[in-house]
C-alpha cells in the first residue's frame, strides 16, 4: 500500500525511510556514547573504564534501537512541542483539501441557490 503523503517518506526506496545507523545503533545515540566515552576518559585518565562506558552505553543504545528505532526521533519533537502529541501514523495534514459539492439537487446534492 502506497501512502498518499508524508513529509520525508520515500515510496519508492524504504530503505530510506529508516534511520541512519552506526553499528546497529542510531546515529545520534551512537555519538551520544562516544562523548560519553571520552568524558569518562578524560575525567577518569582510564582508558579501560572509557572502554567500558562506551561499551555499555553502545549495548543500551543497541537494545533501544532495536525496540524503537525512531526513539530519538520522538524525543526530540516531545522537547521541541511539549504540548503536543505524539502521533506515530500521522505524517502531517495534506497540502490539498478535496471539496465536494453537489452537482444539483437532481443529484443528491444541496443546491446553493443565490435568490
């Protein structure tokens, strides 16, 4: 089933539409354990105990892309629209409107008369 619109989906490629990963991570969180690594290496002076950090935070970035790989994603609209919701089908409201009138009232329609 094609969709009819969204805003950054690709009918054509799906492989498109999903996230950037960096071994099996997404991107963001990915980078987000690489800085985290190096805090620790740098506040610590302990490369075994940046190792480590790096490792468990790339293993809880793993699980987390593995259950919902646009988590990032939905954090990052809930910080920028705090009172909005969240809708995971909604792909944004479409950039036409379909306005149906009556061709008559032969025709089941209503008639807008002018007189």
């Amino acid at each position: 089933m094609r969709m009819v619109r969204g805003d950054g989906i690709c009918n054509e490629y799906g492989a498109l539409n999903d996230p950037l990963k960096i071994l099996g991570v997404e991107r963001s969180l990915f980078f987000l354990s690489l800085v985290f690594a190096l805090v620790l290496f740098i506040a610590m002076d302990g490369l075994l105990l940046a190792c480590a950090g790096f490792a468990l935070s790339w293993l809880a970035g793993r699980v987390t892309t593995a259950y919902d790989d646009r988590f990032v994603a939905v954090i990052r609209e809930t910080l920028r629209n705090p009172g909005g919701w969240y809708d995971a089908a909604d792909y944004g409201s479409p950039p036409w409107v379909v306005i149906i009138e009556g061709a008559g009232a032969g025709a089941g329609g209503r008639s807008r008369g002018g007189g």
